[in-house]
C-alpha cells in the first residue's frame, strides 16, 4: 500500500475530505464539516497516523503485533494514537481496517447531527472506490 492509494481510500469514506493546515507535503484526512471537521487520518510518505484505540493501552495492542512497524505518535499517543508505516509488514488489509477504525471512532465523536450518512460501515463504501492505478 502507498500513500496514494490509501489517500483514496480514505477520501472515499462518508463525509471524508483532505485538508493540508501545515503545508506538509501529504494532507491530513479529515470527516465532519468545515471548521468542524476533525483529522482520522495524517497522511505521510511512509506512514500514516491513525487513531486506534480509545485508550493508549487499547492501542498498545499495535505496538505487540508490530513492534517493528508501529509506533505510538508524537504528541496525540497518549490519546490512542500510532503511526504505521505503509511499507512494512503489516498487510494491507490491517492498514485499512485501522483507517476504517480511526475514521469511526473519530465520527463517533462528533456531534449526531454532524456525522455523515452512511459513517457506521464505511467499509462499504470504500470498496466501491478505484485507486489511481485502476484497482480497488
């Protein structure tokens, strides 16, 4: 997986959009509107940033099956954040279980009214989506 194809899948889900706050070279994903929005995904070159748990001991679970692949994140780690690298081992499939995940549990916390259609199994709509090279 690259962060090209993962920046599709995650454009993909409900009410998702790409915003870049800091001018990095790859946007952070955000879901909820405008101003109200709020980031489950930061996107990097090799790596992308979820939200994985409610709780940092929840998340550790990332950190026992990856040691060499996952990480807890600068800053918003204590909150059950990690970054995983797109080009280890971790299989695809995991890499977008865990988007799916932090996008839900981002969306979870949003106010009802604010929350997209469709946000309960945004698996589903993401499997519908074509990467950039033509696959799903």
């Amino acid at each position: 997986m690259d962060v090209v194809e993962l920046t599709a899948r995650a454009r993909a889900l409900p009410g998702a959009w790409a915003d870049n706050p800091w001018e990095h070279a790859h946007p952070v994903i955000k879901v909820g509107p405008g101003e109200r929005g709020r980031i489950f995904a930061f996107l990097k070159a090799d790596a992308v940033g979820v939200k994985s748990a409610r709780t940092r001991e929840e998340a550790d679970e990332w950190l026992h099956r990856h040691p060499e692949d996952a990480t807890v994140m600068p800053y918003l780690g204590r909150n059950g954040w990690n970054d995983l690298r797109l080009d280890g081992a971790i299989p695809d499939d995991e890499l977008l279980a865990a988007l799916e995940e932090s996008y839900r549990l981002v969306v979870a916390g949003l106010p009802a009214r604010l929350r997209p259609p469709g946000w309960e199994d945004p698996g589903a709509a993401a499997a519908g989506v074509r990467t950039p090279d033509g696959r799903r």
